[in-house]
C-alpha cells in the first residue's frame, strides 16, 4: 500500500504514535498514554520492533510516577525501579532480534526517564546509554534520532557540570537537526547552549541564546515553548544587573498573558510566580497586584486549584496591607507555596541554572 495513504493501517498507526508525543508534551497524560498503548498494539502484531520501542518509550513516560510527566496528574503511576525494569526487558528483547533501531530507542528511553527524575541517581550509567544511543543512531543513518540523543547528552552532561561537552553536544544537535529541517528542536538545541553558558556563569551569553531560540518558537508557533523560554529568561534576568529586572518582569508578565490562552491552568501557574516575583523585585506593586487578581478569579473557578487560589488570597491580603519591602513579599511567595506546581517549578529552574542556594530558599 502507499505509506501516504490515510487508509494505510501504518499510515494511521504513525498518526496515533505522533499524536501520543504531542498529548504528552501537552500535559494530556492519559490521552497519551492511551494512543501510545493503540500505538504499542499494532506494532506488536505487525512486528515492527524498532515502532513499537517508540510507543513504549511515551508509554512508560506517562506511566513514572516520579518523572517530568507522569508525576503532574494523579493517574495510576510506576516506581522508578519497576519503570527501569520494564525498559531493560525491552531492550533484552530488541538486543536478541539484533534490531539496533528499537535497541538505540530503548537505550534513549531508559537514559530519558532517569534525567526527567527529580534525583537522577544512575548518571554513569546514562551517560554510557546516551553514547551507546547515539552511536547506533549514528551507524544506521538515523538522522533525527541521533540529534535527540546529542540533545540528551546535554541534559546528562548538565548533572555532570561539564560545560565545554554541553556546548559540543548541543552544537551537534543543532546540525542534525538542520539536516532534517526541525526547527523546534535546534530552537530546543539553543536553550541547551544557554544550559551550558549558565554552567560557565556566564549568564548574559545564556539570555541572548534563549532569545535566539525563543524566535524560533515564535516563527514556528510553538506558544507552548515560547512560554517555557520566556519565563525561563525573565528567571535568568533576574540576575543580571542594569534595565534587565524590568525586561525580566516584561517577558514574565507576557508568558502569563499567553499562558491564559491555553484551556488547561498548568501554563498559568508556572509563570504566575515567575511573574510576581519580578513585578516586586522591581517594585511594581500595582502590577503584581492586577495580574495576581486576574488570576485569582481564574483559578476560583477550577477546584482543582483550591491551593492556588487560597495563596493568592493571602498574597494580595500581604500586598494590600502593611507590609511595604518587595522583597519580604517574594520570600512570602517562596515560603507560603511549597507544595504548589508554580513554586517546585522556579525551584527546579534554579537548581538546573546552578542556583543551589536560591533553590534551597524556595524548598524551605
């Protein structure tokens, strides 16, 4: 048959597979993981080991209970070890067809959900991974895998602070995907570079970078990545000396506003508290206050946000009383909201930027 065909059962087995990344990129977690499983279930029949590999890898994404995705919703989630185990099946299993596809896939995945955990323990271990992923990739011409593994390498790099190879592998990322034409993943390759300027301290290199990538974003209009880099460089800014706190609250405050377009809250959330905080540091107060009542109405609407909305509450109650120092209000911010999306998010920013003392104030 045409592998163009719509009515090509592979055809729409591929569609199902690419829409199960895009719904768990999007936070759709169940969803995903139910066209992955649709996905995983027809490869299986058909023998296609290296397609199936790829629908395992966002099945068990979905499914870790402590990962970058799984742990957001609430759904029945994995441990880590039981996660681990499942991968190296697979990969046993691909290893003794001698499919080197679907073995350089699992190899990626068992590297991708170690680097997406809070603590990533087996970092020897998924650096070996990571190469042994990228060699293979290498050998069979796979173009697009092999700048996902050179992707990965700089987030396995970033825990080894290793600057000088992040800078390496996200440059080689960049190329390989110019070769197949994906520009949302060398705009992904940029904000890698920025991760390894920010292990140099050099945290101005790390913003001109991230805005590089952020017009990538923005040409290809990807909003979901264009928030994620514009509240990224307002923490970054934030840093900086000069004009750049009232660029920072500009960028933050501008995430917000299109985070507010998205019909799930969890993009508004996120940069909210990136926003507050860099309306205060500047001391814009009336500002902070009108974006934090806008969302306050938002949120009082979503019963799922109870613990938002009431922090906020006692935030514009702070605001609007006796206390005067800007500063005092964000380490109010920082104190009240342990246990919120918003706060372990700016948390885990500062501790992948390097900023361990910041991260430990946001964590007590």
């Amino acid at each position: 048959m045409d592998p163009e065909d719509p009515e090509d059962p592979d055809a729409e087995a591929r569609q199902i597979l690419t829409s199960a990344e895009e719904l768990l990129v999007l936070g759709k977690i169940q969803k995903a993981l139910e066209q992955a499983q649709i996905a995983r279930d027809y490869y299986l029949e058909s023998g296609d080991l290296a397609r199936e590999a790829e629908a395992f890898r966002i099945e068990v994404l979905a499914k870790q209970d402590d990962g970058e995705y799984g742990a957001v919703t609430g759904e029945a989630t994995v441990k880590a070890p039981d996660i681990d185990l499942l991968c190296e099946i697979e990969l046993a299993r691909a290893q003794a067809a001698e499919n080197m596809k679907a073995e350089g896939v699992l190899l990626y995945t068992l590297v991708e959900v170690n680097v997406t955990r809070p603590i990533h323990k087996m970092r020897q271990t998924s650096k070996y991974w990571c190469e042994e992923a990228q060699r293979i990739f290498h050998e069979l011409n796979e173009t697009f895998w092999e700048g996902r593994a050179a992707l990965m390498m700089v987030n396995v790099l970033h825990k080894f602070q290793q600057p000088q190879l992040m800078h390496k592998f996200a440059k080689e990322a960049y190329e390989l995907f110019g070769k197949v034409g994906d520009l949302k993943r060398q705009g992904m390759s940029l904000h890698a570079t920025s991760l390894a300027y920010l292990n140099e301290q050099n945290t101005a290199a790390a913003v001109e970078t991230g805005v590089k990538a952020l017009a990538i974003y923005r040409d290809i209009g990807d909003r979901r990545l264009e928030i994620a880099e514009l509240k990224t460089i307002a923490i970054w800014r934030m840093t900086l000396e000069g004009k750049q706190g009232k660029i920072a609250a500009r960028e933050a405050v501008e995430a917000v506003e299109l985070a507010r377009k998205f019909p799930e809250p969890n993009q508004e959330t996120v940069t909210l508290h990136v926003a507050l905080q860099a309306l205060l540091n500047i001391g814009d107060r009336k500002q902070a206050k009108e974006i934090a009542q806008v969302s306050l109405k938002r949120f009082e609407k979503d019963p799922r946000l109870n613990l938002e909305a009431t922090t906020l509450k006692v935030f514009l109650s702070q605001l609007q009383g006796e206390t005067s120092n800007e500063m005092d209000l964000v380490e109010g911010i920082k104190s009240r909201k342990q246990k919120m999306h918003m706060l372990i998010d700016l948390a885990r920013s500062h501790v992948n930027h390097g900023k361990i003392r910041e991260a430990e104030g946001c964590a007590r």
